[in-house]
C-alpha cells in the first residue's frame, strides 16, 4: 500500500514539473523577432501564441554627466543645544563646532593644547547636565558658516557635532 501511494505521488510530481515546462520554440521567437527590429528603436511585435502586443524598446544609452550642481540644505542640519560654560577660551559665538567630549578635564585640555598648536582657537566648555568637558574648535555665528567648518573637519574628527550654547 505505502508502494502505491509513494509511486503515484512520484508520478503526479513528475506530470506537474513537466506540465510547467516553458517552449524553448516561444523564447526563440520572440529573440528573433527582437533581433530583427534591432535598429529601430521602439517597435510592436505581435505574440502568435497569446494574440496581444508587446512593445521592445531598445536600450538606453548612456551618456556622461558633463556638470552636476549639489546645493546643501543647511537648515536641515542637527544643532545640539546643552547649558555650558566656557572654562578655557575666549567665548562662544551662536554656533560651534565640538570635536572632542570628555567626563575628564585633563583629556579636554590635552585636545585643546594640540588643537592650538596646530594653529586653531580652541576652547573648552562644560555641561553641568552632562557632565561632559566639550572641545569646541570653532565658533559662528551663522550656522551656514558653522556647518561648513563641521564638514571640513569630520575629515580628521569624524565625530565632529553642532553646539548651540545657551552659556551660563
């Protein structure tokens, strides 16, 4: 009994692989049909087997980009807004960019002194909510300008962020 059901579901599964089984002969006339109309460049063919009318573009053609214009939308830029005071520096302008955070002043200025060597006028600000030294490398007052001077330096400081200080 268990022989007669497994040979016939063998056969049912072997009717229904071969009963889906596509015509080589439709593919190889519609390549042809194609190849045929290769030089135009949209044409109807008409299908023999189902009597519909499918269209053949031909290919797009690249061609290469001579000029592109990027226009950067800085309002959409995040500025982060945090109560800090200026602990070393000169003061901080409507908006900064922070290059470094420290829960360790000594690590902060240690950032500072190497960002002042190599020729910026860096400052240290701190955040009693947070508890967070922030290394400040440049200050606005235009966020055009500050999100300019952000992008230049995530090159070296890929972690660079916008400060909006509301200072004490």
């Amino acid at each position: 009994m268990k022989k007669y059901i497994l040979v016939c579901a063998g056969l049912a599964l072997a009717m229904a692989f071969t009963s889906c089984k596509s015509s080589e002969s439709a593919y190889r006339k519609m390549y042809d049909a194609a190849k045929a109309n290769e030089d135009v460049g949209v044409s109807a063919i008409t299908n023999d087997n189902m009597g519909e009318e499918t269209v053949v573009v031909a290919p797009v053609t690249e061609r290469p980009i001579t000029e592109t214009t990027v226009t950067d939308n800085y309002d959409n830029v995040s500025v982060r807004q945090e109560n800090v005071r200026v602990v070393n520096g000169n003061g901080l302008k409507n908006f900064s960019v922070v290059v470094g955070s420290f829960s360790v002043d000594a690590n902060a200025y240690g950032l500072q002194d190497k960002l002042k060597n190599a020729g910026y006028n860096a400052q240290v600000a701190y955040s009693e909510a947070r508890r967070m030294y922030r290394v400040v490398v440049a200050t606005f007052d235009s966020k055009v300008d500050a999100v300019r001077s952000r992008n230049d330096f995530r090159a070296q400081y890929p972690d660079a962020w916008l400060l909006s200080p509301e200072i004490k």
